[in-house]
C-alpha cells in the first residue's frame, strides 16, 4: 500500500454516523480524508480548553476550521471554558506527558464529546488525538470508551488512525495544506516543560505562530474577523 492508498474504513457494529473530536488541523487531516473517502458520515467537534494562551487556541482551530470547509465537513466549534480545564487538573500540574494530567485532559473533552453525540444524533465518537506518534493509544482509548459509556446507544471507536501508512499521510497533508506546526501539545504545562527542555539543549524558546510545515518562518494571517 503507497501513502496515497488508503483502506476502506467500516464502522463497527453497523454504526452510521461519526462525532470526530478533533485536536487540530494536522492530526485530523488524514482522519478526515480517510473517512471522506470511504463514505463515513462525520461531523467535527472542536473542544479543547487545554490549549493555551489564546493566539495559539486560535490559530489551531481556525486552521480546522480552514479544512474543514475545504471538504464542505461541519465543523462545531464548543466552548472554550479554560476556567473549568484549570479546575479538572489543578494538583496535576507537576505530572508529565502521557501522566494522570493527560489522562484527565482527555477525559474532560471527551465526557463533552459523548454528550454532544448523545444529544445530537450520533452513535459513535472517535478522536484525532490517537494518530499522534507522541501519544499514548491506550491512554486515548480508555478515555474515550469511559465516556461513550455514559450513553448505552455510543461507543468509542478505537481504530488505529497511523497503521496503513496514516501517520505517514498526516505529515504529507500537513505540507500540502501547509498547517500550522505547533511545537507542544497545547497546555500551559506542556509549554513550560517544552521551553524547559529547549533551554536546556541550547534551543531557542517556542514562538507562537511562526512554523509551518513546508515553509521557513512564516507569521500566521487569521481570517477576518478571526480574534487570533
């Protein structure tokens, strides 16, 4: 199978009708081209309080935003109640990546996701976040099966969105589509322990906006009306 090859993709169990939690542009563009491609009706949800400061919350989903409309793909754009993602992983703050903050993390956009597709007519959810060679599957899986068990009609799908050549795919997207390249997960926790790790290698601090795959340094333009 080429990187342009893809499988055809079957909901389990009859499923019809898929809630894509989404991360960003980068991690959801093969998702969403998989998924496009083997007829599976999607809609994307956007719910991620975790990413900090603002501009870069902004330019991630407005880049999601971009490619979504780009495959005519409803794109629903939740609340950003930093406020109460401070609250679910206060006495976390010192745990590291792929820790029991992370887990809360995804537990928090999830239990939304779930009750978003519940209310909403859908009987699966899945996320974007598993296609990331920096995550933990089975940390991202469990998350999402406790809160598709909330609903007795949902279900968690746990397909592995980087065999097949996926996460190779997703970088190639992310060229082509030139997408904003973020350099840390998205939390203020993850930022501090990255520029920590820089300093410590000689590097420079991370510069919000600035990397895009494909190009040298490039400042990122929102689109009107966009508060980036």
């Amino acid at each position: 199978m080429t990187l342009t090859e893809r499988p055809i993709l079957q909901l389990p169990d009859n499923r019809r009708k898929v809630l894509l939690h989404s991360c960003c542009a980068p991690c959801s563009g093969e998702v969403m081209e998989a998924m496009t491609a083997s007829g599976i009706e999607y809609a994307i949800y956007f719910y991620n309080p975790n990413i900090h400061p603002d501009r870069e919350y902004e330019i991630r989903k407005n880049e999601n935003i971009r490619f979504a409309e780009q495959h005519g793909i409803e794109f629903i754009d939740a609340d950003y109640d930093r406020d109460n993602w401070f609250e679910r992983v206060r006495g976390l703050e010192d745990e590291p990546e792929r820790g029991q903050r992370c887990t809360v993390c995804f537990d928090m956009r999830f239990e939304r996701t779930a009750l978003y597709a519940h209310e909403h007519g859908f009987d699966t959810i899945t996320s974007s976040l598993g296609i990331s060679r920096w995550k933990d599957m089975n940390q991202i899986n469990g998350s999402g099966e406790r809160a598709a068990a909330r609903y007795p009609e949902l279900i968690y799908w746990t397909y592995n969105w980087r065999k097949g050549g996926g996460s190779a795919r997703m970088i190639e997207i992310s060229k082509r589509e030139t997408f904003y390249q973020q350099e840390y997960c998205g939390c203020v926790y993850s930022l501090r322990d990255t520029n920590r790790h820089r300093r410590e290698q000689g590097r420079e601090r991370i510069k919000i906006g600035i990397k895009f795959y494909g190009k040298d340094e490039l400042e990122f333009n929102p689109p009107p009306g966009a508060d980036a």
